[in-house]
C-alpha cells in the first residue's frame, strides 16, 4: 500500500477484532472494577461509544455505524455548498460556447478561475478550521487519557512502557498538535492565494508548478508518519522486553521463597490478569473514541475532494485550462489537509494499539 494511513486502519481492525472478546471477558467479569483507580479510568470507558460485546459480535459493523448517521448529512452540506460552483461553471461553459471557435475564449476562462478561487476559498478554509478543531479536541483528550493509562501499565509491570506512554508518545502528539494547528491555516492560505496567482497566468507552467508543491507536500507528510510510526514501534518493543525481563525476574525472586513465595506468585499473576483485561479495554475505548470522530470528519473532506475533481472535470470537457489547473491544485491543498489528520490520528491509534498489543505477561 502507498499511503500509509491505510496501515492504521489495518491496524485499528486487527486491534479490534483480537482485543474485543478480551476487552468483554474483563468487563463481564468486573475484574478491572475491583482494582484501586477505577474513578480515573472508568469515566473513559463509559465515552466509549459502544460497549465491548457490539465490538465483538460485529466489529466491521461498529466501524460502519460511526459514519452512517452523518455520513449522508456531510454529503449532502458538501453538495448544497458546490451547487454554486456547478452552476458558475455551466454557465461560463454556456458562455464559451456563443463565443464559438473564433472567438477569445482567454478572458471567459480567466473569469472561470477567479470564480473559481472565490467561491472554493472559504470552504477549504473552514475545513482547515475544523481540522485545527479535530486536532486541539484529540489532544486534551489525549493529554487526559495517556497519564491514567500509563499509570495502568505501571501498575501491572510495565514501568518502562508506562513511562513512554506519559513521555514520549504524549509529548510527540502535543508537539504535532501544536505544529499542524499552528501551521496549516496560513500555509493553506498562502498555497490558495499561489495557486490563484499562477494558474489565472498564461504560463501553464506555474499551475504545474503549484501542484507539484502540493503532491509533495502530501508525500512529505507520508514520509512523516511512516518514520515516526516506525520509531513508536521500535520504542515499544523496546520497552515490552525491558519490562517482560523484569517482571520475570520479579516473579522468579518471590517464587523461590519457601510456601509464602509461591502464595504471593499466585496472587500476583491474579491480580496482573486483571490489569491485562483492564489494559485492553481501555485501549479498545480509546480507539474507538478516536475513530468515532475521525471518520465523518476524514469521509466529508473525501466528499469536498470529489465534488472538485467533478469540477475539475467539468471544466476539462468546456475546455477551460486556467480553471482545471486551479481545481486540480485546490483539490491537492485537499489531499495535503486529508493528509494532515490521517497523520495524527494513525498515531494516536498506532501508539495506543501497541500499548495493549504488546508487552504484559
């Protein structure tokens, strides 16, 4: 697969799938309640939007139903918000048309692509806005959620990944946070005003060159995630063998202690279960809180990309060279924004997924 974001994904089903009837079997047996700290950590399995028996008996359909509720609604906003533009656009193709063949066709599609640019400039800025939004939300969220889930993991042994999960991984999300919500809105608006500037020119050139900036800014942001991606996993691995050799050290000091060792041993692989089941649950809520709120969000700047390829389209079948080169750049400042939040969140949900998937006894 190119993009990596699709190993998220990938990632989020098999967590789901592997870790659902684990997650149901602590709930059903209230193991994780009878542990001390339940106040901290039971409010975020009570966000979870489902429970862990929906998870387990149909997971594809959990994920299904995130985004069918509004899904339709996202469509149609993002329909009723481009009529205008269709309508622009098969007028200036009516236009284009009385001129015929022998006449100046260049000032119509001038017009055609400034049109363009005004009408599309404030729909990708509000879903700049709500990316910056998305992204300031999954932080305090985060922010709140990965201290009580590290202290879980000190609690059953995992000192190590406990003190990476309140460390590096939440101190790489907030610096990423800070970094996409600081950055996107005005380098957005720079690239659209850019794009305007060249591709309104005669020189095709620049459209071209406009759209190439995007494409690898978007490839940028790929390499970016699959790099840090990479590191979050070499740094759990890391951390599930120091804590797994400790704990088996552990373990093996108590057992050889005379009657009262092999008690203790007993009592503490009891209580270590229960953590287990608790720690998979709790990355299982996590997640889907994520993906709950990810999905409309990543299908409605899916929609917006679609109804400007239309567009684009459109305006390659009336021949108008200036506004396919502004909507193809448009749609590439897209692509870039669809990158951005694919890249915190395949993250936030590859760091969370390693925390319960690897490591623990």
């Amino acid at each position: 697969m190119k993009n990596w974001k699709w190993w998220a994904f990938l990632l989020v089903g098999t967590s789901l799938c592997l870790c659902a009837p684990t997650a149901f079997a602590a709930e059903s047996a209230g193991l994780h309640t009878q542990l001390p700290g339940a106040e901290l950590w039971q409010p975020y399995l009570d966000q979870s939007p489902v429970d862990a028996l929906q998870v387990a008996e149909d997971p594809w359909g959990v994920l299904q139903s995130f985004c069918t509720s509004s899904l339709f609604q996202t469509l149609r906003e993002s329909i009723r918000g481009y009529a205008a533009l269709l309508l622009f656009l098969l007028l200036s193709a009516v236009v284009s048309l009385f001129l015929g063949e022998e006449g100046d066709h260049s000032w119509c599609d001038l017009v055609c692509a400034g049109g363009c640019g005004i009408l599309l400039w404030e729909p990708l800025l509000e879903i700049a806005r709500q990316l910056c939004a998305q992204i300031e939300s999954w932080n305090r969220f985060l922010s709140g959620f990965l201290p009580v889930y590290a202290g879980v993991l000190i609690m059953g042994g995992e000192t190590s990944a406990g003190a990476a999960a309140s460390g590096f991984f939440l101190t790489l999300l907030c610096l990423l946070a800070q970094a996409l919500t600081a950055f996107v809105p005005p380098i957005l608006e720079c690239f659209l005003a850019l794009s305007m500037a060249c591709c309104i020119t005669e020189q095709s050139c620049l459209g071209n060159l406009c759209k190439a900036a995007g494409t690898l800014l978007q490839k940028g942001l790929s390499l970016t995630g699959k790099l840090l991606a990479a590191l979050l996993g070499f740094q759990r691995i890391s951390a599930a063998q120091l804590d797994r050799t400790a704990l088996r050290t552990g373990q093996f000091l108590t057992g050889t202690i005379p009657i009262v060792g092999q008690s203790l041993s007993d009592a503490s692989e009891a209580v270590l279960a229960g953590i287990q089941l608790l720690k998979s649950g709790l990355g299982m809520a996590a997640i889907l809180i994520l993906l709950a709120e990810f999905l409309p969000l990543y299908l409605g700047m899916l929609a917006h990309l679609g109804c400007i390829v239309l567009c684009g389209t459109l305006c390659s079948l009336t021949g108008n060279n200036r506004g396919q080169a502004l909507l193809a750049c448009f749609a590439s400042a897209v692509r870039c924004m669809m990158a951005c939040i694919a890249l915190f969140f395949g993250l936030a949900v590859t760091g969370t997924a390693l925390l319960f998937m690897l490591g623990g006894v």
